[in-house]
C-alpha cells in the first residue's frame, strides 16, 4: 500500500481519465517484471473454477486492451466492457470527476468503446485464457425499442469468446437505458436473449452463461419483480451493482452536482442492501456476484456473509491499489 500511495499522489495530479490510461499503460509494461502469484482459492460459480474470488468491474478495461497486464496482478477472472455493436465515443469529456474525501468516482462515460468486433480481437490476442466476462450494452444512437437488436448482435458476437456475457441495463449515462430493467422489457429482453444462448449453446456445443447487471437505486418492489424475473427465466447470474444516481454521503462536495453515476465508498451500502435483498428473494438459486463500493477485505467479507459468490472491484483499485486484492483473496 505504501508503494502504491506514492504512484496515487502521482496519478492524482493528472485528469482522471488520463491518469487512468496512464496507470493501465503503465501496468502493461510492467507485467513483463512481475506477475502476482496469489495461493489459489478455488470457487465454483456458473459452472466454472474460479482461481480466486476478485475480479475486476466492467469499465476498468473497456476494449479488452490490457487483459494480459490486469491479469497480471492476481485477479481471479476480469470483466471486459461495455462494449456496443458499433464504435462510440461516449460523453463530453470530462465526464469522470474524483473525490478524494470521499473515495470516489463520478463517471457519465457513456460506453465510450471501439465496438465489438474490436474487443473480440483483443480476447483472441490476449495471452491469458482464465475466465474473461464480457459486458453487452446498447449504442447511444439506438431506439430503446431497438435496443434488443444491439444486445443480440454482441451476444453472438462475443458468444465463443467470452466466458461469461453481462447484460448491462442499469448505467445511468446512457439515456433511457435503466428503462430496460423494469416489466415487460426487462423480461422480454432476457427471455430473448436466453432463447438466443440455447440456439448458441446447441450450434456451439459451448454454453456460455449469461448475466445481468442491476443499479443500486432500485425500490424493494422492484428488487423483488426483477428477482421474479430473473428466476422465471432461468438467468445464470446476476451483478449487484452498478453506480449510483444518488448522492448520499457526498452532497456538501462541489462535484456532487456532476451528472453521472457514484462509484466508491458513498455506494456499498447501497450494494449491500441489493445484495441481502436478492438473496433472501433468489434463495440460492442465482449467483450474485457484488459490485460497488468494495474498498477493504471486511467490506468484501460482509458481501459474501450476504450472499455474494464473487467481488468485483474498480474505484476499490484506484484509491488503494492492487494490494486489494491480495487483502480480499488472503485476508490476515
């Protein structure tokens, strides 16, 4: 943690976004001097081994351009994404905000990304053949009523290549877009697209499981519609959660006012509440793997005492570093 304070100081003296890129660069030159070594603590979740329980959060490596480099740092699988049909280039910049005081992130990125067929050639080229998730979303241009069309064309893109397909509905930085998680398009989209992963599944003879990821900002109503949802069609897994509209925690800070979703501390007890919800509802029978506002080994503990299989981390990395990892994988 020491070592990584001083690179934090550095890093924080630039643009979020910049020192972002400058930091996975950095990692990827580095990666050919040391690679993390973690004792193994096997889990199996969706059919697979899990070399450890801590993976990263789709947004952290967009194109899946530093695959080889994060897993380097003793992640036990990673999540690439989001990624849309077609190129994007997301929001205005800047549209990702720190706050230190805080340990927190506002972004409103907007699945800024090359486009599919891009990230399917950065997993083929990556060395690392360990468990890589890919995270689906839809291209801003696209009507919401279209919005399934965009989902398959990533789903069968992807479908060989990943290890796992995310379905992200709930990013607040794309309009309409948490629309998807509610009723009727909720269930038709899933159901859509787990008629599509049968189809895959039977031509492949690969089944690749299929996830959705949920907001933090929705009602117990809600939570329990969608966990109704999720049951009836057989969903593999489900991510709780994604950033936050709310601003609880940080509503005196001069950014608070930024448009974009919260990441970080201000948020897990917001996770945590999804994550308790969903396990009384789903009852064993989903996975949950948790996301958001995961900083320390205790807080990962409480995810999994909730009912969490996995931790994903992202703003936990960035304020106190790969030594996170370890902590959560080997806590003391």
């Amino acid at each position: 943690m020491k070592g990584y304070a001083l690179l934090r100081r550095l890093l924080f003296t630039l643009p979020p976004e910049l020192a972002s890129c400058v930091a996975l660069e950095t990692l990827r030159f580095l990666k050919f001097l040391s690679i993390v070594k973690l004792n193994e603590r096997p889990i199996q979740v969706m059919g697979m081994t899990f070399p450890n329980s801590v993976g990263t959060a789709a947004g952290l490596d967009k194109n899946g351009d530093y695959i080889d480099a994060l897993a380097s740092l003793g992640f036990g699988f990673l999540e690439v994404g989001t990624v849309t049909p077609l190129p994007q280039l997301g929001n205005v910049k800047p549209r990702l905000f720190r706050l230190p005081e805080h340990e927190a992130l506002i972004n409103r990125m907007g699945f800024n990304n090359k486009g599919v067929d891009y990230l399917v050639e950065r997993i083929r080229a990556a060395h690392f053949k360990g468990i890589v998730g890919v995270n689906i979303g839809k291209n801003a241009a696209t009507p919401l009523a279209n919005a399934v069309e965009d989902y398959l064309i990533c789903f069968r893109k992807v479908y060989s290549h990943a290890s796992y397909v995310v379905v992200n509905v709930s990013s607040p930085n794309t309009k309409g877009l948490r629309e998807l998680q509610f009723g009727q398009p909720f269930l038709s989209l899933l159901s859509i697209l787990k008629a599509e992963q049968k189809c895959l599944w039977q031509a492949t003879r690969h089944y690749t499981p299929l996830v959705v990821k949920i907001s933090p900002d929705l009602s117990p109503v809600h939570l329990a519609e969608i966990a109704e949802i999720l049951l009836d069609v057989q969903i593999d897994g489900v991510i709780a959660t994604n950033t936050t509209t709310k601003r609880e925690g940080v509503e005196q800070h001069p950014l608070a006012k930024e448009e974009g979703g919260v990441s970080g501390s201000p948020l897990f007890s917001q996770t945590l509440m999804v994550i308790r919800t969903l396990s009384r509802l789903l009852k064993g029978n989903v996975p949950i793997i948790a996301c958001g506002g995961i900083m320390t080994s205790m807080e990962a503990e409480q995810c999994f005492s909730a009912g969490a299989s996995l931790v994903q981390i992202y703003t936990g990395l960035v304020y106190r570093g790969p030594s996170l990892i370890k902590d959560i994988v080997m806590p003391h």
